[in-house]
C-alpha cells in the first residue's frame, strides 16, 4: 500500500480527533432505527431494502460530500405521518467537497416520546460513534449514497483503527448478462484499516472520470 501525502495528511488528523470528545449529547430516547428510501419497501416492521449494489468509484463519484467525523447530535421528530431523524456530525475531516464544521445526514425512521418507526435500508447512527460517510445533497441536509452503502463505522480495536461496513437491512442487486437484476454480494470489504480506507478513497478521487 503506496500512502499519498494527502492520505498520511488525513491519517494524522484523525488519530487527533479520534481522542476528542463528543460536543454535546444527542436528544433522541432509545435506538436510531435503520431507515430507508428509494427501492427500499416501506412497511409498518422492517423490512428488506432492495438496492443497487456499488463499488468504491460507485459511492466517491455519486458522493457530493466523503467526510471522517464523530455523531454528535440526534433529534427525531414527526414530518406528517412519518418520522425524520436529523443526525449532526462533526466533520473531523473532509476527502471530498467543502461542508462546514458539521453536516446534517437526514435519515427515516427514528423514535419520537416512544414511538417507534423503522424503514429497512439506512444506515444507524448512535451518539459519539466515529464514522466515515459518502454524503449527497438532499436540501439543506444529505442523505448517504446507496442507503446503508454510504455509511462505514470506525472502531479503535487492538490491532488499530478499522473501518467496518455493515449492510444490515440491504439487499444488494447487480445486472447479469441478460440485463437483469439480481442478487449479488458486496464488492466492499466488510472490514479494512483506516490507513488502507483513506488511501483507497483519495486514490479513487483523484482518479480521472470514466
């Protein structure tokens, strides 16, 4: 693995910011449920959300926004009949586009004074959790590209940093030879390095548009 300046330039900060502190604590009582949109099948329990399945250049070229950052802020509450959770998250460091300081990922589902809505396909969020994100606009907010696909957990574990990509809720959909869709596994790692990740994601920036 050939480590760019940029990428050991990202590696360095967020050694940093992985020891900060959360800013403030989220607002929301109980579990972020997985949410979802799009091709996901919107029920009233969870169910699978059918999607299209992307590859690293998929999620950097459909992505306006790739940020490395901390949640720091949850709140859900009611748009209609349906609930919206609006998730803050510090952006310790940014690979792609020029966000502020924090971005706000809207997500479905959530759970308002106990009542709970799911929508399969999203991804979860939890207070202080350290993520990496590949973020399109949606209004004033973003949404993550691919539903769960755009969202990888960062975990300290005793061999280093690793980034985690958990597609619970997903599944995931490819073209055959004969144009249709069907079932088809990730191409993403289920678990790499951080140092790996972020080479992987400014190599893949850098490189020229197909």
């Amino acid at each position: 693995m050939l480590m760019t300046a940029r990428a050991a330039a990202l590696l360095r900060t967020l050694r940093g910011a992985l020891r900060r502190p959360i800013l403030r604590r989220s607002r929301v009582a109980g579990h972020l449920g997985r949410a979802g949109l799009a091709l996901a099948l919107l029920t009233g329990s969870a169910s699978a959300a059918i999607v299209q399945r992307l590859d690293l250049n998929d999620l950097v070229q459909g992505a306006d926004t790739i940020v490395v950052g901390q949640v720091i802020d949850l709140q859900s509450r009611f748009e209609g009949t349906r609930i919206v959770t609006r998730v803050q998250v510090r952006a310790d460091a940014v690979l792609k586009g020029s966000p502020g300081a924090v971005v706000e990922v809207e997500v479905l589902g959530g759970e308002v004074d106990g009542l709970g809505q799911q929508v399969s396909g999203m991804a979860s969020f939890t207070a202080g959790e350290q993520v990496a994100l590949f973020l399109e606009h949606h209004g004033a907010a973003f949404r993550t590209v691919g539903l769960a696909q755009g969202k990888l957990h960062i975990e300290a574990s005793a061999p280093g940093v690793q980034v985690v990509h958990a597609l619970d809720g997903l599944t995931l959909v490819a073209r055959n030879a004969a144009g249709e869709l069907v079932p088809a596994p990730t191409l993403l790692p289920t678990t790499r390095g951080l140092a790996e990740f972020l080479v992987d994601v400014t190599d893949a920036i850098a490189a020229p548009s197909p």
